[in-house]
C-alpha cells in the first residue's frame, strides 16, 4: 500500500508521531535561540531528557511568584 510500510496498521501510529513530533518542534522554535533544546535532545532524547533541558532553561515555576503584570487603564478607555 504505502512504501516502507508492511503493515497498513503502522500508519496512523506513525502519521499521529509525525504530526505530534511536528507541533512540538514548531511549539519550540518560538523560544529564543538560547533557550531551544540541542538537537540531539529534540530528536534522539527521551521525554525526560526534553523535560529535563527545560526544566534547567526556564526554571521550574518556583519564580512565578516574583512575575507581575501592571496594566495601564485609562479612564477614556472605560465604557
């Protein structure tokens, strides 16, 4: 049916890997340049060797609470 595949049952497993390995890289290709995985972790690591580089690059969250957000509202912008 397809070339390379013996079994047509291998298919939607492998579409449904391209398709997730492909939101994954987009997803981190928005990160700075800095802070993206290696590719030797993007595309031969393991989940926890993904979710470990990220751990160490962004922080684990422990710092949220050090984040705020002002906002500026103008009184004319209030209807």
């Amino acid at each position: 049916m397809f070339p390379g595949f013996d079994n047509p049952l291998d298919l939607p497993w492998t579409m449904s890997y391209v398709a997730k390995k492909r939101l994954q890289v987009d997803n981190l290709m928005e990160l700075p340049k800095e802070k993206r995985p290696p590719d030797t972790i993007l595309w031969w690591g393991t989940p926890e060797d993904l979710e470990e580089w990220l751990d160490k690059v962004l922080g684990t969250g422990t710092e949220k609470e050090d984040e705020k957000i002002d906002f500026l509202i103008r009184q004319e912008d209030i209807e």
